[in-house]
C-alpha cells in the first residue's frame, strides 16, 4: 500500500537473462540416453500418455462448471486461468527426463537446435501475420525444451523478440522446461521480413 491509501500496481516479474538457467540444457552421456533414458521412455511414456488422457476427459466434464463461474464472477478468468496453470501446466505432455528421436542423434547440435526454433518461430509468425480476424490462440506459443534444448531460452527470446514475441503476460514460463511466449499482433515492418 502506498501512503496516499492506493494500492501498489504490481511490477512485471524482472527476469535474469545472463542466469545460466537462460542457456542451453547440458548434454546427456550418450550412454545414459541410449541404455537408460530409452527404455524408460519406451516403458513409461505410454502410461504418461494415459494419464493424460484420463485428465483431460475430467478436465472437459469440469470445463463447463468452470466456464459458468467465469461469466457470472468478474476477473475470474485470470484466477481461471493461473489455476490450470498451476495444475495442467505442472504436467507436461511430453516430460523433460523423456528421449526423443532427435535428441538421440541430436544431443548438443546447438546450429541444429537454433534453426528448429528460427523454422518454429517463423512459422507461427507468419500464420499470426497471415491471420484475417487475428484470432487470440494464433497469438500463443508454447516451446517444450525438446524444441529448444541446445539452443538454449536465452536464443529463443532473442529470435522471438525480433519478430515481436515477448514472455506471456499471464502463464509462467520456465527456462529449463516450457516457454510460453505471446504475439503482439502487430505486422513485421517490410524490411524486417525475410
């Protein structure tokens, strides 16, 4: 509270780029992806799927109590949404400790992994420039580390800003696991597209 009885606007989160969570993943042994990452993924990542499953049908049977509360209470939706945030957005789809293909034969390619995210980024740009009603959910970008594992957060938002990203204004991100970034909705000037 300010002396003048105000209540004080809440500043946007200061993020450490320089903090070396903002870098690239270190490299997995190869050993350690091939003999023990593999099988578990193999074994496990099935269940997980499951599991996931499971929680969305739950998930779509609550939705509309929840949908309801939001239309009858004023600034619910930000409550609404910081909420599933909190439990869905704890639960990645596709967990960090997993193997993918790519990070099989790809483990520390930093030139392959940045130009994954510049292909990404530049995709999504192009559908939030191209869209006609600039629908909100053309607008949102979320990157798994998988995507972005040798390149590293820090690369991420420096491509992404250059073509008007910023960090998502609501949902959290994660430097290690998840980037959530969100369009400004303005279209590249036309010497700044490629």
């Amino acid at each position: 509270m300010r002396l003048d009885g105000e209540p004080e606007e809440k500043a946007p989160p200061v993020h450490d780029y320089d903090d070396p969570a903002w870098g690239p993943l270190p490299v997995r042994p190869a050993a350690l992806r091939w003999l023990l990452l593999l099988p578990l993924t193999l074994v496990f990542l099935p269940l997980w799927w499951v599991l996931w499953v499971c929680l969305a049908v739950c998930l779509y049977f609550v939705a509309p109590v929840a949908e309801l509360i939001v239309y009858m209470v004023p600034r619910a939706e930000n409550g609404a949404t910081r909420m599933l945030d909190a439990t869905i957005g704890r639960m990645p789809f596709l967990p960090l400790w997993c193997v993918t293909p790519v990070a099989l034969v790809r483990e520390g390619d930093s030139a392959y992994y940045r130009a994954r995210v510049d292909r990404r980024i530049e995709k999504q740009t192009r559908r939030v420039e191209t869209s006609r009603h600039r629908r909100e959910y053309h607008r949102d970008l979320e990157l798994g580390a998988h995507h972005f594992r040798g390149a590293g957060a820090r690369y991420v938002l420096g491509v992404a800003s250059e073509q008007g990203w910023n960090l998502h204004p609501v949902l959290r991100s994660h430097p290690r696991r998840l980037l959530r970034l969100r369009h400004n909705g303005r279209p590249r000037p036309p010497h700044a597209r490629s």
